[in-house]
C-alpha cells in the first residue's frame, strides 16, 4: 500500500504545484472538491478512498499516492460540472501531466440530463490533442462512506480510473445496436463478451451463470471492475485488463519508455460510466475542447 503524502489542503482556488516527474506505474492522484460553504468532505473519506484503488489495483501492477487535496469554493462547478460544462473548472484546476490523474468531485445536481451520473473519464488516447480534459469527473457522494445508494464503497473512482488507464467496459459495442455480443468487445481476450451492462449483484459471486452471449465462450463477467455492479459485487480485474492497461501507459501517458505491445485501440473517445437509472447507448456530440474540436463525449 502506497506510504499518503499530503502536499496542499486548500480552502481557495489557489493551486499547489505538483512535481509529477517520478512518476511511473505510481500514479499520482490529485483531488480537487468544489464545494458549497454549508457541505465539507472529510478527509478520512479521501485516505480510504486511495486504500480502496490500491487494493482493487493489486494485481495489475499500477499504485496511487495522493499527491494533492484542494477544497475550491465554487458552486457553481459543484453543481453543474459536466461533459457539456467543464472547460472553466478544468482550465482554472488541472495540474501536472498524462501521468497524473486529477480527480474533480462534483454533485452533478444541477447537471441538466447528465445529473444522475456517478462519473465520467477520458480515455488515455485523447490526452495528446486535449489534455485540459484528461482526469475523472465524480459524484463526491460514491467515495467510500458515501451516501450514494449502492455505490459507496469507492469502486466508482476504481471503474473511472480503469477507463482513465484505458480500458472499456466489458459490454461494450462499438454502437452495434446496443449489443454487446457483436464486435470486438472491450478487445480483452479474457473478459467474455457480455450483451449488455449488469445491474446489482449475481446471486452467487463465486459462481457466475449469466451469460447472455451463449454463441461465445464464457459467462458475463458481471463482477468485473468495469461493469456496472453495485460496490459490493465489484470485485477484480482481468490478468487481461493489467496488461491492456500497461501497454496503453506507455503508448499515451509514459510516452519516454517505447513499448512493443500491439494491444491497444486505434479509435479517439472519451467514456463516462453509467447512471443510477438507465442505459444510454447513443453518443451526444459534446465537444470535449474548443470549438473547432472534432472528439466528442462516448456514453458507454
């Protein structure tokens, strides 16, 4: 477990420099609250978060150490941050480069259709064109001893952080229809392909039936990291997943060490993680830049 280290805890805007130039497979988190006078986050919710994304991230060989806590009273950004509302809040918050994830906890509450998010991420492959957007957007209620209902336990920052590093989710389509047991998947060899996402928890973790692509091998991997399981049904990652997200590193984010693996996407999106309600399987044309950006927001 990484040894925390506290840089900034802040009550303004104003942004602590953070030297990221060590890191590597380490990676280094820094949060940002935008909070309203009447609300705090403590601070232990934040300590258990980082021991939960280690834990969940044993086995793949990446660890996170805080690097920074920055409370930013603004309501604004705590109440309407969104793939259609960031660019003033990520302009005037983001620090550090493709190696640092910067995690920006948000309410959503006044977010217009994107309001029952629980959070969103960009993929590693869109850092070079637009950096400013890289990092998680997330509901500050899914950190561990959250209010969120079944999803407080921290393993939404770990399903955002996986798209952070690169992977999909195990249903995923490519559009085909909404279904995920056409194309290629998630391009995991050992994560089935799956139809669609999965609500709740199996009746059996340690003995999974579903499967809802009976043409191909395997069941649902309902407990994976990157489905849509309550917190307590989430419960690993693929030896597939750590390497997928060890080569995505240094082809997008570690770009000094070459790597020779081929297991990487070719397409540029970016991801946001489910809602509380309902499944959406059709892309908005939000810009994640400027106005002459050509990527635009993938709900998956």
């Amino acid at each position: 477990m990484s040894t925390l280290t506290f840089l900034s805890f802040s009550t303004t805007s104003t942004r602590t420099p953070v030297s990221t130039s060590f890191c590597l497979y380490t990676i280094c988190l820094i949060f940002d609250v935008s909070f309203s006078l009447r609300w705090r986050l403590p601070q232990a919710e934040i300590n258990e978060q980082i021991n939960v994304l280690n834990d969940n991230y044993a086995g793949t060989g990446f660890s996170f150490t805080l690097q920074a806590f920055n409370r930013v009273q603004n309501q604004k950004w705590f109440r309407t941050a969104s793939p259609d509302d960031e660019f003033e809040m990520k302009s005037a918050l983001r620090v550090g480069g493709a190696t640092t994830l910067n995690v920006y906890l948000v309410s959503f509450r006044e977010a217009g259709s994107w309001r029952t998010l629980l959070g969103y991420a960009y993929l590693p492959q869109d850092y070079k064109d637009y950096p400013i957007y890289d990092g998680v957007v997330l509901r500050y209620n899914t950190l561990p001893g959250g209010t969120s209902p079944k999803y407080n336990l921290g393993k939404t920052l770990t399903h955002e952080g996986g798209h952070w590093l690169g992977l999909l989710h195990t249903f995923d389509d490519e559009f085909l229809d909404g279904d995920g047991c056409k194309g290629a998947g998630d391009y995991i060899a050992d994560t089935p392909a799956e139809k669609e996402p999965f609500y709740g928890c199996p009746p059996d973790v340690n003995n999974l039936t579903l499967d809802t692509c009976p043409n191909l091998p395997g069941v649902d991997p309902v407990t994976n990291y990157m489905d849509y399981a309550d917190d307590k049904c989430m419960l690993l990652f693929t030896s597939g997943q750590g390497v997928w997200i060890k080569a995505q590193w240094y082809l997008y984010r570690d770009t000094t060490t070459p790597t020779t693996s081929s297991t990487t996407t070719t397409t540029t999106t970016t991801t946001t993680t489910t809602t509380t309600t309902t499944t959406t399987t059709t892309s908005p044309t939000t810009s994640t830049s400027t106005s002459d950006a050509t990527t635009s927001v993938r709900i998956i």
